[in-house]
C-alpha cells in the first residue's frame, strides 16, 4: 500500500481548504472560528507532556484530531467534534491536537493534511473500518511496512457528523 511510505515519515504536509466567501463574510467567519478554535485549544494543551500511551490507558474508545488553531477545514471540522464530544463526553476520548502547539506527540503520526482523525478502539488498537464507512469518511490505513500491521486507522479532511457518528458507534460496538 502506498501508505506504508508514510508510516515513518515525519514531514508533514499541510492542506488548506480554499473558500469562495466574500471578503467581509470571511472576516467575520475567521473572527468566530478564532473564538471557537481558542475554546479547543484548551483541550489541545491541558497535557504538556501528552502521550498515546497516557491516553490509551483510559481504556476508552478515541478520536484523536490533528488540526491547526485558525485553518479553513479545521475550523468547519470543530463544531463537528464538539457536538460529538458532548453526546459521548463519558464514554469516548475525542480530543484535538493543535499541530503547532503539540509538534512533539504529532510527530508520532502520519499526518499529510489537516484536519486528520485517527480512531482507537477502547483496547488501544487502530479502528479498522468496515468496506461501507471507509468510503464515506476516506479511511486511510497505515500498516507496518515490515509486518503488515496496522498501526494508524483515520480519515484526512473533514469527516461529516453522521458518518463520524457511526465510526464511534462501530466502534462502542466492540467495548467489552
């Protein structure tokens, strides 16, 4: 898979969403996502020394987001997460990385664009999605070069709420 090219690299490379706003519309628009994004940047910094390990001992299902304070596709991906992160605020982790304010642990990842989500199952592994919803929210795959293990399950871009939605379903499915 071409993927697995990228399961070491730790150059990322950004993507912007380009809009066709007017001027002043978009003024306003980058005044409210400043407010709503400074809001999830609290989330992003409360752990100065964030680590996978420390979050996957939380036995809970997750959904990490990679995405910059300010940018285009971040910005509409937001309100997405927040909503979900109230409806599953005791049983799964949805938390945003600002890619610029945690370089060390995005580092750790495969990330070519923002926004990404990476899905963990509460036992720690990558979710794997099924054939249906990988098509729907762009899964992405990253597997071990060596061992053909999969290491990363996400998305790049933005994921609609329904279809992030059935991802945390599927993957409740499976807590025990």
């Amino acid at each position: 898979s071409k993927n697995n090219e990228n399961e070491k690299s730790k150059n990322n490379t950004i993507t912007e969403n380009k809009s066709k706003d007017t001027d002043s519309k978009k003024e306003s628009n980058n005044k409210e996502d400043s407010n709503k994004n400074k809001e999830s940047s609290k989330d992003s910094n409360s752990d100065e020394k964030l680590t996978l390990e420390s979050l996957k001992s939380q036995k809970k299902v997750m959904v990490l987001d990679f995405s910059q304070n300010g940018w285009g596709a971040c910005a509409v991906q937001h309100p997405v997460l927040e909503k979900l992160r109230e409806e599953y605020k005791d049983r799964v982790i949805i938390k945003t990385i600002d890619i610029r304010k945690q370089r060390e642990f995005a580092s750790q990842f495969p990330i070519r664009a923002t926004p990404t989500l990476f899905y963990f199952n509460a036992d720690g592994t990558p979710f794997e999605a099924s054939e249906t919803l990988a098509k729907k929210i762009s899964y992405v795959a990253y597997e071990d070069k060596k061992s053909g293990e999969l290491k990363f399950g996400g998305s790049e871009g933005v994921v609609k709420y329904d279809e992030l939605k059935e991802v945390i379903e599927e993957m409740l499915k499976n807590v025990k």
